[in-house]
C-alpha cells in the first residue's frame, strides 16, 4: 500500500501497478455465492434474536422514553416497537421480512437506488428511511452513486434482549455475532436500531459502500490489513477512536467528515488519499455512475 502507512496480509496474492488487489482476485472472491449468500442469512438469522421482555405496563415503559433526548429514548429506541404493537404479551420479537423498493430516491434513468427490507412491526422503520433520505440526499450533493441497487436491512431488535422492569432496563446480547450497523460487500446494509438516532452511522457505511465500488481493490486490501506504525494511527486518531482502530474504519469516519463538511487536517487527507478514499467531485464520472433523484428535493440529481 502506499506510502508504509499499513501493512497488508494477502502479500502472496500478485498486485496490479498500483499496488492493490487485481480486479479477478476481487471478483473470485465476491463471487464465492455459497459463502457469502450463507454470510448474508446467518446475519438476518441473528437480527431476529434481539427481543423485549417487560413486567411493567406499555405506559410505564412510555414514561420512561418519552423524553427523546433521555439515556432510555437514545439508548433503547427500539422499545418503541415494543410499545406500539398490537399484542398484551410481555415478550416480542421480530416476525418477518417484508421489502419495498423506496420510490422517492431514484437514479436518473429512473431505477430505485434502495431496495428495503423490514420487520412490519418495526416502530422505527419511518425514521429509518427519513434518515436514509436525508443521508442520499448530503452524499449527492457531492458525490455521483454506483450503478446498480443497495439493499438496506433494518433490524427490529438488534441482537440484544431487553428486560424492563421497575428496576430500569437491561441489555443482554443474545447473538453469536457482535451485531452493528455493518456494510456486507458488494452492496448490502445491515442496519441496527441505534442508528435511527444517528444519521452518521448511515453515511459511515455508505462510505464503505463507496470505497468498495470506487476502488475495489484497496478495499478488499484494507479489510486484511492493520496500521504499521504509532504514527499513522496517530493520523487516524485526529479523526476518531474508532478511525484509528483499523485502515477500513478511517476511511468510512473521513468520508462521514467530507460528506458533513467538516475540516479534515492535510496529513489525514493525504493518507485517507494514499489508501483510496472516495474523493468528492461529480465529474468525471466513473462508468454507469450517476445523479440521484430524490421527490421534493430540486437539485439533488448529477
């Protein structure tokens, strides 16, 4: 990679001139459908095992998050879903899945950019896709999106399990996976339900999804990868804790930072450029990619 900044870990895998994964690596690995397709369902598996226990009334628990801006309501949205279903039973979980494609985010030749699934349950799904509007809406301003579709997965419960009770509320994960908002190359987003409190979760993982279609093979060669030295993770650190926990994440906390127009330091530029960050401009564009319409919203398409 360039310039000594991180130290790759597929070193007996040929690189193109520009020091990254060829593109057939890339695709030979995409393309082992048994393992992703049997990656995608374990994660909807684990997404339907966070649920809500509660010994206390639907009232009570309002009470406690009817503040939107209090540690329950930030911490615990989903127990809205929990509060609005239509059952008295004291335990919920997620049912099924249902998927719309959402209409008011259109590329420019008119196909849906968001093909969504959801619980129908789900309290938050509105907030969700508000937020997912909102985020299209910031990224287009600055950048064209890939061809082809994303496919959203909004997970109801999480993998945590919710005890209510006159106590307060307790947490307990209940999945095999550490389930977060987490981008799952070529194109899918899984979606926690903190996320509908925070719409920069939304752009981190956009960010992923544009840093795998812009440069394929610094992303694939970033997943495998770690910091080589004090120094670059010093860089990252200036962006966030959790920018310099690996190559992979600062890229997707810069991009978070160029699409919310914040300053961003020189020296955490040039590296963010060194490992293939997406880089805002509309033109050029890269084949096939294009303006985004958005319903309501005048100026958002390329």
């Amino acid at each position: 990679m360039s310039g000594g900044v991180v130290r790759p870990s597929l070193l007996t895998v040929p690189r193109g001139h520009d020091g990254h994964l060829p593109r057939h690596y890339i695709q030979e690995s995409v393309a082992d459908s048994a393992t992703h397709a049997r990656h995608i369902a374990n994660l909807l598996e684990e997404m339907k095992k966070g649920h809500v226990t509660a010994s206390i009334s639907r009232q009570r628990i309002m009470e406690l998050i009817a503040d939107r801006n209090s540690h329950y309501a930030r911490s615990y949205p989903q127990l809205l879903s929990y509060v609005r279903r239509d059952s008295d039973r004291r335990v919920d979980r997620s049912t099924s899945w249902e998927s719309e494609s959402l209409p008011d985010i259109q590329f420019a030749s008119g196909a849906p950019l968001y093909q969504v699934h959801y619980d129908p349950t789900d309290a938050l799904r509105d907030e969700h896709l508000g937020n997912l509007t909102r985020v299209t809406r910031m990224i287009s301003e600055q950048f064209d999106f890939p061809p082809g579709g994303i496919k959203v997965y909004l997970s109801k419960y999480g993998g945590i399990a919710l005890h209510v009770d006159e106590e307060g509320i307790r947490g307990e994960v209940v999945s095999e996976d550490d389930l977060t908002s987490e981008f799952v190359p070529p194109n899918h987003l899984f979606v926690m339900p903190y996320a509908s409190k925070r719409e920069s979760s939304y752009v981190h993982e956009l960010g992923h999804y544009f840093h795998a279609q812009s440069h394929p093979g610094a992303f694939y060669d970033l997943s495998r990868t770690t910091w080589v030295s004090d120094a670059s993770r010093e860089i990252a650190k200036k962006v966030s804790d959790y920018a310099a926990s690996s190559p992979s994440e600062f890229i997707a906390e810069v991009f978070v930072k160029i699409v919310t127009r914040e300053n961003v330091d020189i020296d955490v530029m040039e590296m963010y450029r060194a490992l293939g960050g997406p880089l805002p401009g509309k033109r050029p564009r890269l084949p096939g990619w294009g303006g985004i319409r958005i319903s309501g919203s005048a100026g958002a398409a390329g």
